[in-house]
C-alpha cells in the first residue's frame, strides 16, 4: 500500500484499534450513530388497524449488500412504522448468528414501507458519524474477531443494542470519514471486480473439467469403438462392450454412520470426516477434527475405511465424493457413507469419476430437483447409476484423467490463490483506513 501515514500518533486505548491518529476521537458508537433494534415477528394482527408490512431479517444482510427480493411480510401497526422503518442508506447489523455483520440498504425511495425483525439493528449517522465508514469499521471489527470477544461466543452470541452503542470507534471529522468510505468503496469495487473475473475463469475451468470427466466415463478414449443406444436423450450412444449398473451390484460393501458424530478430542490421532471435509473430489483436512482410539474403535466396528475405499456425502451437500488416502487413519461422522469393493474389479479413481459425472450426476441432480437442500437414504445411495467398462478400460481412463485434470486443477488453483491474495488486500486495506494507518485527507477518485 503506496499511501502516506499520519505525522503523529497516540495510543488509542482501544486493542482492536491500537495506535490512531492524534486528531481522531475515541468515542462510543452510541453518541456518533442512532441504533434501533426492529420488531418481534407478528404473525398475526394485534388490532384491526394493523397492516401487513414487508420486513427485513437477519439472513438478507451480507457483507456485499443487503439483498431485497422476495421479501416477507408481518402484521405491525402505524406506530411501528414510525419506530422500526428503514430509508435507503440506513445501516443494517445483525444481532446473532454471524455477529456484527452490516451492510448499507439500497432501497428505492418509492417502494412501499418497509421494517426490520428484531435480529437487526438499524443504524443511522447522527452529527458526528457517517455511516458508510462505520459499515467499513464494522467489518475490520469483524475480520479481527472483537465481535467473538465482545459477545463472548461460548455461549450464544448476540450483539445487543447496548453493547453496540458501547462500543468504541475511531472518528476523524465527517467529512474525513466520508473521504475514507469513499476510498473503500473505489477500491474495493476495483478489488471485487477482478475477484469476479478470476471467479469466473473458475466456474469456467469447472466446466471444462467436469466435460472432460463426462466424456471420458461416458464415451470412452477411442473415437472408433462400437456403440449402442442408451435411449437416454442427453447422452444418446455409448461403448457396446460397458454394462450399466446400479451401486449396490458395483460395490461390496454401502456404510452410513448413526446419525450423531464420534466425539472430537484436540489430542486425537483419528481423522473424524465430515461433509465439511470433502470437495471437489479431495480430502479437505482444514479444519479437520479429530477423535482418540477408543471412538475410533467403535465407529469402525462396521467397517474400517481402507486406502482406496471411497468416502460420499449424502447430504450438505449430497453428492460430494474422495478416495480414502493410505496414510490417514479415519472414521465418518454424521451425513458419511463409505463404499467398499475389490480394487482388482473396479478402479477407485475411474468410479470416483464416474460418481462426479455422466449418469450419477444426473442421477443426482433429479434428486436435488425442487429441494433446498438435497438429502439421499441409503437407498438412493444403492441405486446410482454407473457405466462401467472393463477393469483394463477403467485403468486407462483413470491414467488419462488423472493427467487430464491434474491441468486443470492446478489452473483452478493459481486462480484461487489470487482470489484468497486478494480478499487478503482488501481486508488489509480496509483496516488501514479505518484504524489511521494510511493518511487519506487529500485522495481523490481520478475520473476516466
């Protein structure tokens, strides 16, 4: 960050904020800003006067905007109205779940009222505070995790009005916080954009490898090899000699878990997986928990997972699929299914394609079709459809894939390091700004 700091500092007082600059004031949130908690949800009318009015909660508000369609609605009166309306530009935070999280409302100024439920602080700028730059401060807050202290998340968090009005902020004058939200948002419009070209570069690298694995588990590598007809529109023809068959007939063995999860212990020496950690076809060890022998022992008594093995989701989401990898030890957790079958029959890199693709991906989709969030039994589960050629063919069109999509796998992942780099800056910058790292007073936004 190429940008001057202040000439003279002190200490603010505050450990989130640490040095300010001299002219700033520290001051509680509640003297700078007008904070309204909205209403509990009315389900039905108190009185014959009351009205059915669109309402805001919670889950609307991200950090990138407050989303506004489809909006629902609850009974409240004329007075309520008056108290718990939002204009647009009113700030938005929420009281629970992901604590502190704000964003500014864009509301058209001809549209019909609307009110907020009591999961959400409305948040207006008085005299001495703009709430633009306190929507950028909020999110430095956030991304240093005050708001886990602060609302000691232990237990259920919630951002009350009061410990949001106590909270102490930063403030230059008004119009150096208005230059600074300025700034922010030239820069972080400039950041979000080419966090969206690379993503789409991504959804697109997606694609082609998803059409590489179709084909390849579908068709097959030789362009001149006998075909028959599937009587299926959307894939019409495949080899002669590949036999289509439901799960249950592929695999040996179909284990799901109780529905509960092995308790984790930090200590532990045994993967516990969760749907969390499979995506994308890997093992995703990020956050990985953990548990020792003894509920290793007992969560296996059905079936130890063994290299080679494949692990499934079959819910959130269902559909996510890896192969067991020969040096973790590892048990599933809840929402897990292990299939096991005799690796000289079926190659475990050819099937785990073949269930990202082709028929199982359709397969699953039609299950998916019309629910939020896909759910499969075991008996879903059996009968997943796959094409399946000989264990020779198998062997080489695992060989080929795993070339094929190891290009563009490593694109899809030089692509996200510069999306992860660039979220990184951004969060960087906007905690310069707001906590007086970087002086701002005199940036304009050069036009064209």
């Amino acid at each position: 960050m190429n940008y001057p700091a202040y000439p003279e500092y002190r200490n603010s007082g505050v450990e989130s904020l640490g040095q300010v600059p001299q002219h700033w004031e520290i001051i509680s949130a509640k003297l700078c800003y007008e904070i309204q908690l909205g209403k509990m949800l009315q389900n039905n009318p108190a009185s014959i006067t009351d009205q059915e009015i669109t309402y805001l909660k919670a889950l609307h508000v991200t950090w990138s905007g407050v989303k506004t369609s489809d909006l629902p609605t609850m009974w409240a009166s004329t007075g309520d109205l008056e108290k718990y309306a939002v204009n647009d530009g009113d700030m938005l935070v929420c009281e629970g779940g992901e604590v502190g999280r704000a964003s500014i409302l864009r509301k058209p100024n001809d549209s019909e009222p609307w009110i907020i439920q009591n999961a959400l602080h409305r948040v207006r700028g008085s005299g001495l505070g703009d709430v633009e730059y306190f929507n950028y401060l909020l999110r430095h807050i956030a991304d240093s995790g005050w708001f886990d202290i602060l609302c000691n998340k232990a237990t259920i968090a919630h951002l009350t009005g009061e410990k949001l009005g106590a909270l102490k902020v930063s403030i230059p004058d008004k119009t150096e916080q208005q230059t600074i939200a300025q700034f922010l948002d030239h820069k972080t419009q400039q950041i979000d954009q080419l966090i969206a070209k690379k993503q789409t570069l991504i959804d697109k690298l997606n694609e082609q490898r998803i059409a590489l694995i179709t084909h390849a588990v579908t068709k097959g590598l030789n362009p001149d090899v006998e075909m028959k007809s599937t009587g299926i529109r959307w894939l019409e023809k495949v080899p002669k000699t590949w036999q289509k068959r439901r799960l249950k007939f592929v695999v040996q063995n179909i284990v799901d878990t109780e529905h509960k999860t092995a308790e984790f212990f930090e200590d532990g020496d045994y993967l516990v997986v969760r749907t969390t950690n499979v995506r994308n076809g890997k093992l995703i060890l990020d956050k990985a928990k953990y548990t020792n022998q003894e509920v290793y022992e007992e969560w296996t008594r059905r079936a130890t997972p063994k290299a080679g093995d494949i692990l499934f989701t079959r819910e959130a989401p269902a559909g996510e699929a890896c192969i067991v990898p020969n040096d973790i030890k590892l048990c599933i957790g809840q929402r897990m299914v292990l299939f096991q079958f005799d690796k000289a029959e079926i190659n475990p890199v050819f099937l785990l394609n073949a269930l990202q693709a082709g028929l199982a991906d359709e397969f699953i989709k039609k299950l998916s079709l019309g629910s939020t969030v896909a759910h499969f039994n075991m008996s879903d589960i059996q009968n997943i459809p796959i094409l399946l050629p000989s264990v020779e063919e198998q062997n080489d069109i695992a060989s080929y894939l795993g070339v094929a999509t190891h290009r563009v796998d490593r694109m899809i992942d030089l692509n996200q390091q510069t999306i992860d780099k660039l979220r990184e800056y951004r969060t960087a910058l906007i905690t310069a700004a707001v906590t007086g790292k970087i002086d701002l007073r005199h940036w304009q936004e050069k036009k064209g």
